[in-house]
C-alpha cells in the first residue's frame, strides 16, 4: 500500500502549480484551471488524510462536495467571464480595469 | 405791564436778527438798514414811554421769572431784573444804538456786506439789552459773551484787512482772560452762597454765607470784577481796545465807546453790595491807574479813532475808580453821560473819516470846520463835554467822580493817590480832546489834497450827531444827589435825588458789605459817622467842582497855546521828552511785553506741543504700528504661512506621498494580490515551521 507521503507531495505539486497558473496566465479561462488544480489537490488530501487517518468516509465525502463545489464555482465563474467577454470582446483578465478608480 | 414792554422791546432787535440773517441778502442794502434801524427806533420809543412812566409812576423793582435750568437741586431762573438803573440803561441804549443804526445806512453805504452789518448790530442790541435785563449772574454771564462774540464779528467785519482780523482775534482772546476769572467768580458765589441770582447773592452775603471766610469774598469779588477788567479794557487787560477800532466806526461808537465796554461799569455796579473794601481798593487802583495810562497815551496818538480809543479807557477808568471809591451814583452816571458823548466823538471821528476819504491821521487834516459845519459843532459840543466844561453833561458826572474820590482820600489819607491821579487826568483829557479837535478842525490844513475833496456828509449821518449833541448837553441838567441816611448795620436809604442822577440812585444798592464792615471799624456810632459824611460829602462836592474846573482850564489853556497861539511847539516837546514821547507813542510797551511773554510763551508751548506730538504721540502711534505691521508680517507670513498652511499642507502633502506609495500594491490584478497571498502564507509557514 502506498504512503499517504506520496498524495501529499502530489497535492502540493498540483497547489503549487495551480497558484503559478493564477498568477502567470492572463487568460481567464487558464486561470479556472488553475482554481481547478488548487480545488483537486485539496480534495486529493481529504480523500488522502481520511484512508490513512480516521478511517471514516468523511474525508472522501468531503472530497465529492468539493467536485461538487468546483462545478457549481465553475458555472458561476464561467457566466462571469461570458458576461466579461460581453463587455470588452476578450477574456484578457488584464483589460477588466473598467472599474478602476 | 411794564416789564413786558421792557421784554419786547428787548426782543425787538432779536427779530431783527432772525429775520436779516434768513433774508438779509434778498432784503438788500438799504431796506435792511431801515428794517434793523426802525426796529431799534421802536425800542426806543417803547422804552422811553416806560421810563417816564417808570419816572412819573415810581414804583421800586420789578422781576419777571422763570426757570430756564434744572442741575439736580440747582434751579437756574431766567429772569428779567427792572429797576432804575436798568430803566436808565435800557433808554440809553437804544437811543444811543437808535442814533447809531441810523448813523451807519448812511456811514456803510456802499459796502458789499451791508445786511450783515446790520445783522451783527441786531444781534449785539439783542444781547446788550438782555445783559441790562438780566437778573443773575448766570444770564449776565450768558449775554456779557454773546456781546463779546458780536463785538468779535464786528471788528473783523472787514475782515480782508489783516490787522482787523487779528484785531478781532486779541479783543476775544484778551476778553477770554477776564471772562475765565469772571466765571471762577461765579462759581465761588454759586458755591457759597447756592444762589446765582443778584438778589439771592445779596441776600445770602447779608446773613452770613461768607462768615469767616472774608478773603474768599474778596477773591470773589476781585474775580467777577476781572470780566469787568477784561470788557470795560481797564489796566491790565487794555490792549485790545486800541487796535478793535479797525472796526468800522459805528461799530467803535456803538460798542467800543457807548455800550459793550460799559457793561464792565454795569457789572461791578450791580456786584458792589457784595465787594469786600479790599476788592473796592483793588477797582479803584486799576480804575486809577488805567485812566492817568491811557489819557497819557491819547496825548501822542495820530490817529484820530485811536485817540478816542485811549479816551475811552481813560474814561472807562474813571467810572471804575468812582465805584471803588464808593461813589457808585457818580460812576454809574459818567456811564450814561459818556455814552452819548462818546458815540457822539465816534459818530463824528466817523463822519470825519467819511469826509476824508478814509484818512484817518489827524496830521494831515486841518481847517475841516468850513468844510463839514455839522459834524465840527456836534464835535466840539462832544469835545466840551468830556472836557467837563461846566453846564454840559460830562461836567456834572465827572464832578461827582471827583467828589467820591477826594471824600474817599480824605478818609483814608495813605490813598490820597486815587483823587490826584483823577485830577490830572481831568488836565490831560481836556488837554488831548481839545488837540483831536484842534487839530482836525481848525489850524491850517495840512494835506491840501484832502482838504480840498473833503465834504459833509449826508444827513442820514449829522442828525444823529444832532441828537446826540443835544443829550450830551442836557442830560446832566437838573440833577441832585440825594441824601443819604444810615439805618445802621450797613444800611442806607436816600431821599431827595432828582434828575437822572437822582434816578440812577434810586437803584443804588441799599446795603453793602463795604458799609457794614466800614462801620463795624468805626468806634462812634454810624449815626454820627453818617451825619459827618454826609456833611463831608457836601464839602467835597463844591471843592471837587472848583479843582475839577481848574484842572480843565489848566488843560484847555494849555491846548490854546500849544495849538492856537503856538507858544509852545509840539515837536519841540516831544524832542526834550523824548524817552517819555517814546514811552507812549509806544503805549508803554504792554503790547511788546504781552508779546515777548505770554504770546511768545503760547507759542513756545505751541512749539512743544508740536515737538511733543510729532516726536512723541506719533512716535508712539508709528512705532505700534511698525511694531503691529513686524508682528502681522511674522504671524502673517512665518506663522499662519509657514505654520499653519504648513502643517495643513503637510496632512495633506503626506496623504498624498502615502497614498501614492501606498496605491502601487492595489494594482486591480488578481494575480499579484494573489502572490502577495501566497508569499506571505509561505512565509508564515517558513517562519511557523522555523519557530516550531
């Protein structure tokens, strides 16, 4: 059986890409996947602590209401950037500075 | 009735006054003459009627009252005071001021101010007559000035001409002098006593308000008898006198001869009751000195107005001396005598001048009696008059005068003084009056020039000398002391006066300090001090009249032959007198001493004054203000510039600094405030895992 070290490294991996994503990409779209990267590694730790750990489901149920989680942020965050791209004809998150002081 | 004819006639001027200083202009030259001159000549009817009945009726005094001011308890009454004397000195007046106004349609004929003339005349009878009325020494005081400011408007009238602007000027500074002791005089009285009417003045004296305080009285009484010095021009406060005939002549007859510079005579004949016999002395010596000073100078001086000026400070002087001596009837009646023959000389110096085309100096006259008759007769008969020829008004009052002094000499030999000087001053007068008339009318004339344009004046101008000429001559006429009897305790009644004299005495004060202390020092009982007195006083009067004569003869004799026979020449005189010639054709240097003193002192402090005010007053207001613009400079510029604005602006200039630093982190990119979040969390855990 493999030790919850390797999920762990994983999950940081995929946290730290996640957060280079987010800062590097312009494009909104890449930066929800960035969210998305940051939101799994999260739910990869749950799932990992609850095996090795506890022993309950508790951590993989927390696991799914993550997915879940990501879907519905998806949704919402997908209709923003529709509405964005409505505005200013791009998803160049840089250019959204209409309400700049 | 009476006291309201009195009271109307005396308002009659006023109107007079109001009406030509609203309408004068438009009423023109001579309506406005007629208008003041008719006004006058009614007053003068009126108060004529009211004296002979007042004469005919003789009822005692008359007061007419009503409170005028209200000082906390101090009520201060107006009122109207008739008694003989003021019945005598209200029908003198007007008729002499009638004669006058009459006199000056013709003399100021011409003049570009006529109606002002006329209304400054107005207004001087007004007050005139309201000093004559008055009942106390507040409304005395009231008029005494008003007469003073008139007199002040009058001898500047033509005012273009230097000298008499500033002539005008020294008669109202000089008066002022005697005007502040008159009114110290007054508020001593009104201290003492509570009471500025004559009458309660008396009263109070009498029962004893100055008990114990002797010398206060007669400081008192030698302070209201300054604003005597200072209007009657007595010694020392003569000076303004002379120089106030740049006037124009009526002006010297009508208030520098007959009537203003009486009211000093008036003024210390009404106080008399209340003159200690120290003040009295202190009248009689300035009366003595006054009168033998002028009449020396009057001997030297050329111009004709100006000899009549000294004439009449002489004059001034002897009634002034009568009423210190205690002859009050025999001052009171040279006033009234001299009046008429006085405004009689003027009006006639005037008509002289006229006829002369200005020419005031009588060396260049001569010979004028066939040119002007008129005026050279009614002179003449003025001339004889103040002479004191006998039968002519004068001769009666100077008499009387003399009479009173040497009765008061004889008493008190060491004062044998206040009769010589008299009597020689009786020599002098006719000596110089005979000059003026010799010199102008008769002799040779001098200037062919004048003589030959001279010429009489109209008759708007003689008959008033006429009038004149005819008072001079009579009013003496008839006259009789009356006798005096004692009541003891200071108190007298007379019995027995006729004529005008007998009429002034009526008004004679019945009491008077003087007495009463006079008998208090006498051991005998006053029944027999009256008695000789009386008797004295009847010596006297026939020993006056014999020296009073002698000395006028002496001074006419020497006239004739000074001037007529030529035995003696005047520049021959004047050569081997010549330091004394010098003396007074300089009047004793009073002008030159009054100059290098209090003239010259006035303008020294004026100097100071002004030293002080440049250098000290406005050294002190430039410096605070200099000190107020530095500190406005510091709090304006340092203070509320750098200060203030600089902490304002600081506050705001450091916001401004920090938010601009400030406002770099807050670019509006996700993703720096996210790598700033995830920096600092990772610090966090570098640093949480280090502690750890």
């Amino acid at each position: 059986m493999i030790g919850l070290t390797p999920y762990l490294v994983l999950a940081a991996i995929l946290v730290v890409l996640g957060i280079a994503i987010i800062i590097s990409k312009r494009n909104a779209i890449a930066m929800l996947i960035g969210v998305e990267f940051i939101l799994n590694a999260a739910a990869l730790n749950l799932a990992a602590f609850s095996r090795h750990g506890i022993g309950a489901l508790s951590g993989q149920t927390a696991a799914l209401f993550v997915i879940v989680l990501a879907a519905a942020e998806a949704v919402v965050a997908l209709a923003i950037f529709l509405n964005f791209y409505h505005t200013i004809a791009t998803v160049d998150i840089d250019q959204g500075d209409q309400l700049k002081g | 009735m009476m006291p309201y004819a009195f009271i109307i006639a005396w308002l009659l001027p006023l109107a007079g006054f109001v009406t030509l200083v609203f309408r004068g202009r438009r009423i023109g030259e001579p309506r406005s003459g007629y208008l003041a001159a008719g006004l006058m000549v009614t007053a003068a009817a009126i108060s004529m009627v009211c004296a002979i009945r007042w004469v005919v009726g003789h009822p005692d005094s008359l007061n007419v009252s009503a409170s005028w001011l209200v000082i906390g308890s101090q009520v201060v009454n107006f009122g109207v005071h008739i008694d003989s004397l003021t019945v005598v000195m209200f029908t003198m007046v007007t008729i002499v001021a009638s004669c006058i106004f009459i006199y000056s349609i013709g003399y100021m004929h011409g003049d570009p101010r006529f109606p002002r003339f006329f209304t400054y005349m107005c207004l001087f009878a007004f007050s005139m007559l309201g000093l004559v009325l008055s009942d106390s020494l507040i409304g005395l005081f009231v008029f005494w000035e008003l007469v003073g400011l008139c007199s002040y408007f009058l001898i500047g009238f033509w005012f273009e001409k230097t000298s008499a602007s500033n002539a005008a000027m020294k008669a109202f500074i000089v008066n002022r002098v005697g005007d502040f002791l008159f009114l110290i005089g007054i508020a001593t009285m009104l201290s003492m006593t509570g009471s500025v009417t004559l009458e309660g003045v008396f009263n109070q004296v009498r029962q004893g308000a100055f008990a114990g305080h002797g010398a206060l009285l007669t400081f008192a009484g030698i302070c209201l008898f300054f604003g005597a010095i200072g209007k009657s021009a007595q010694f020392p406060l003569h000076v303004w006198l002379p120089d106030a005939m740049e006037g124009p002549t009526p002006v010297s007859a009508l208030i520098h001869a007959a009537t203003m510079v009486a009211a000093g005579v008036y003024l210390v004949g009404r106080i008399f009751p209340i003159l200690t016999p120290g003040a009295l002395l202190f009248v009689a010596y300035i009366g003595g000195i006054t009168l033998i000073g002028s009449a020396l100078i009057a001997i030297v001086m050329t111009d004709i107005k100006r000899v009549l000026a000294y004439s009449t400070i002489s004059q001034l002087g002897y009634m002034i001396l009568a009423l210190g001596v205690g002859g009050w009837v025999a001052g009171l009646f040279h006033l009234i005598t001299h009046a008429c023959f006085k405004a009689l000389l003027f009006l006639g110096s005037g008509s002289v001048i006229h006829g002369c085309h200005g020419e005031q100096d009588i060396r260049k006259m001569g010979q004028l009696h066939a040119k002007m008759p008129y005026t050279s007769l009614t002179f003449l008969v003025g001339t004889l008059a103040i002479a004191g020829v006998p039968l002519l008004s004068g001769f009666y009052s100077k008499d009387a005068i003399l009479a009173s002094a040497l009765g008061f000499a004889w008493g008190h030999r060491a004062h044998w003084v206040l009769f010589a000087l008299p009597t020689a001053a009786a020599a002098i007068t006719a000596f110089y009056m005979l000059r003026l008339y010799l010199l102008t009318f008769r002799t040779t004339a001098r200037d062919a020039h004048i003589h030959e344009h001279a010429h009489e004046s109209p008759k708007v101008m003689w008959v008033p000398l006429a009038v004149l000429a005819v008072l001079s001559i009579c009013i003496g006429w008839l006259g009789k002391m009356p006798e005096r009897h004692s009541l003891g305790e200071g108190e007298y009644k007379y019995e027995g006066g006729r004529g005008l004299v007998g009429l002034i005495a009526e008004a004679q004060p019945t009491w008077a300090v003087s007495w009463r202390m006079q008998e208090a020092g006498h051991a005998s009982s006053h029944e027999s001090v009256a008695k000789e007195s009386a008797h004295a006083e009847h010596g006297f009067h026939t020993a006056a009249t014999i020296i009073a004569t002698a000395a006028m003869l002496l001074g006419v004799i020497l006239a004739w032959l000074t001037y007529v026979k030529g035995l003696i020449a005047p520049a021959r005189a004047a050569q081997v007198l010549a330091p004394v010639h010098k003396l007074l054709l300089n009047k004793f240097y009073f002008d030159e001493l009054y100059r290098a003193t209090f003239v010259a002192g006035v303008l020294q402090l004026a100097a100071f004054g002004k030293w002080f005010d440049r250098v000290i007053v406005d050294g002190l207001a430039d410096g605070s203000a200099r000190w107020v613009a530095k500190t406005a400079f510091f709090s304006g510029l340092i203070l509320d510039n750098r200060g203030v604005d600089g902490l304002v602006n600081g506050v705001a200039q450091a916001a401004l600094v920090g938010g601009n630093i400030v406002r770099r982190g807050q670019t509006g990119r996700v993703r720096n405030y996210l790598l700033g979040l995830t920096t600092a969390g990772a610090v966090a855990v570098v640093v949480f895992i280090w502690i750890w």
